[in-house]
C-alpha cells in the first residue's frame, strides 16, 4: 500500500476539518458542502478508506503513531478480517433423494 508523506496528510486533515467546521456552521450553503465532501473524498484516496470519518480517523492514527506501526496496524486489521468467510443467501439443507437409497 501507498501512503503519502505526512506532511500532505497533515494538510489534507486541516482542509477537511475547516471545510467539516464551515459545513456544520451554515449546513444549507450546497458551495461549502460540496467542498467539504471534495475534501473527504481526497482523504479516502490519500489513506485508502470508503467513507471520510474512517479516513479523518486514520489519519489521526498515521499522524500521531508513525509510518510504521501505523502500517503494521493496518496489516492485523487486514488479516484478521479476512479469515471467515461469510455465506450470504438462504439456508443449505443437505438431504437425500428417495431414489438414492
């Protein structure tokens, strides 16, 4: 995974949380929202999440704890999500066919 450098991090937090304070301080002004919602979808590309907060969040973490144990994070994130499969649709019932007995 590619992670920016965390100066551009840094700068990319500090647009979506004065674009988050102007959108919650006039919510009807669709510029200022649109905006805001332009600067979360660029942290969802620079930290590789699907919805802003998550990605406001991570970006806090990878700020704060380093490169390294930030990745190494991400790493026991990832393996620990994909060990169980999960079945979606109805119900398997296994049964014989009369004919097969």
């Amino acid at each position: 995974m590619l992670l920016p450098a965390k100066a551009e991090v840094a700068r990319q937090l500090r647009r979506y949380r004065a674009w988050e304070r102007m959108m919650l301080a006039s919510p009807a002004d669709r510029t200022v929202r649109a905006t805001f919602e332009d600067s979360g979808y660029t942290l969802c590309v620079l930290m590789g999440k699907r919805c802003a907060r998550e990605a406001a969040d991570a970006a806090e973490r990878f700020l704060r704890i380093g490169l390294v144990p930030y990745l190494q994070e991400q790493d026991t994130q990832l393996c620990g999500t994909a060990a169980a499969p999960v079945h979606r649709g109805p119900p398997v019932v296994l049964t014989r066919s009369p004919a097969g007995r």
